[in-house]
C-alpha cells in the first residue's frame, strides 16, 4: 500500500481514489440539479456555473442522456429526462414528512367535507401524487399516479397563470384540438381569466373537466413565493355551488400555507424525528 503527501495529510492511493470518486459523483448530482434549477443550461454555462471543463460537462452530460437522467428538446435543451421525472414523483410518496402532510389534507378534507388533491405539472398535465378521498357515496374518483391535461382542471389554470402569457397561449393552442382552432374571443377571454387568477391567487373549475363537477385550486409557494405544486378540491354540483366554492379559498389556502412549511422549512430547520417506543 502506498502513502503520499495530500494537501499536508499523509494518505493512501485508496483513499484518494475514494476522494475522486465521491468529487466526481457529487458533480454529476450538482449538474443534474442545475439543469432541473436554470432555465439556460448550454454547457458552457454549465461549466462556468460548476467549475468544470467543458470537455467534462459534455461527456457528463452525454452519459446523462443515454441513461435517461437528462434529456433534449427538439431544440436541443437539456431537460430532466424521465428517470429524474419518476425520481422525484417516487420521493413524493416517502418523503420524512409524509405524515404530516396527509394530516393536514385530511384536516382540510373534514373541514370541506370534499375530496382534496395535491399535484404538479408535468409537460402538458397536472400529475396528481397525493389524495384524501372524503366518503361520498357517488363521486368521481382519481388515482394517485392519474395525470389530467393542463385545461381540465382548476390547479391547471393557476399553473398557466403563472406563466408568461404568450407562453401560457402557446400551450393551450398546443393542447386543443388542431382541427377546433380557439377563436380570438376566446383566447381573449381566457388571457383576462388568467389574469384575474394571478391576481387573486385561486381559481374555481365551473365544470371544466366534466359536467356537474366544479373544483377549486390554490397554489403551493416555496420560500421565494414561485408556485411549485397546487391544492385543489372538486365535487359534484348538485351538492354545493361556485358561491359556496368560494367562500371556503380561505381554508384551502391557509392548508396550502402550512403545505409550504412542510415542503420547503426555514433554513436550519430540522424535521423532527419520531421518538422510538420506550424511548424517555
């Protein structure tokens, strides 16, 4: 075995190596999580951004790309591929706070006496990964895992109001029909709706989706105040109204502000964890 001089510490091949390897893998999670993070990932960003060669950053990135961690766009921007994508929707499901997540959808659930939802974009749907069911005898039921486009529901309309509005068009032209081409009056009519939401902060689903049904949605903001994920509820009208909708945004959004302390903590907070049986 052989020992060298390293930055004033005797060490040993092996343990270099094992520096190495750990630099090499956090670069390679450091680049990953630039590009979920930027909206400008060229590789000569990305290699200023990280401190690495370029000639790296390509061959990092190629391999990236082959395993499905990242992926281009037609345009050629890297994005995170579906590897990433199941990553993360995965970690939904068994993060450490888990528990007092469902509790707080449960206490909204009872209050609203309707079933209430979390989800996330994903491309041009809203990917639905949590749920509490409130035990209505008919009701329209979906799944953890169920995707809805990005029209159909009222989280998909604070989505699109987030966005610029050119790019928020773009995506409806993209999602309608081709051969049901949206009139001008109604592109207009949806861009003041829009709007309107931004400025309120909800929206309310007048049967968008489906006949009978109207919903509610409120965004869930991480620390710099962007939305990162949507708080919604639905039911079928014939059991409440869009007035009544209404008057209950409060409690959705204070549930959402309690989601944010729960998904993004204050620096230096530490989740608090469960005391073993016995323990004093």
């Amino acid at each position: 075995m052989k020992v060298r001089q390293a930055n004033g510490q005797k060490v040993t091949d092996g343990e270099t190596a094992g520096r190495a390897s750990r630099t090499t893998t956090l670069r390679i999670l450091e680049l990953i999580e630039l590009v979920c993070r930027e909206t400008s990932n060229e590789v000569a960003d990305l290699s200023a951004k990280l401190d690495i060669p370029q000639p790296t950053v390509y061959r990092q990135v190629d391999s990236l790309v082959e395993a499905g961690f990242l992926a281009r766009d037609p345009a050629g921007k890297l994005t995170p591929g579906a590897r990433i994508r199941g990553m993360l929707f995965d970690s939904l499901q068994n993060e450490p706070a888990v528990a007092r997540r469902r509790a707080v959808l449960n206490g909204l659930m009872l209050e609203l006496e309707e079933t209430v939802s979390l989800s996330v974009p994903y491309g041009l749907e809203l990917y639905y990964f949590d749920r509490i069911e409130y035990n209505w005898p008919v009701a329209y039921r979906l799944g953890i895992g169920d995707r809805l486009p990005i029209l159909g529901s009222a989280s998909g309309l604070v989505f699109l109001s987030t966005l610029d509005p050119e790019q928020a068009m773009q995506i409806v032209r993209d999602q309608r029909d081709a051969t049901k081409p949206a009139s001008q009056r109604w592109e207009t009519k949806l861009l003041s709706d829009l709007g309107t939401i931004r400025e309120q902060g909800y929206a309310l689903d007048d049967e968008i989706f489906l006949r009978g049904m109207i919903g509610a949605a409120v965004p869930i903001l991480d620390r710099a105040g962007t939305p990162k994920a949507f708080l919604s509820t639905h039911g079928l009208k014939l059991r409440r109204d869009m007035d009544k909708m209404r008057a209950e945004i409060p409690l959705m959004q204070e549930a959402a502000a309690r989601l944010t302390e729960i998904f993004f903590p204050k620096p230096g907070a530490e989740e608090t964890a469960p005391r073993k049986i016995g323990a004093r």
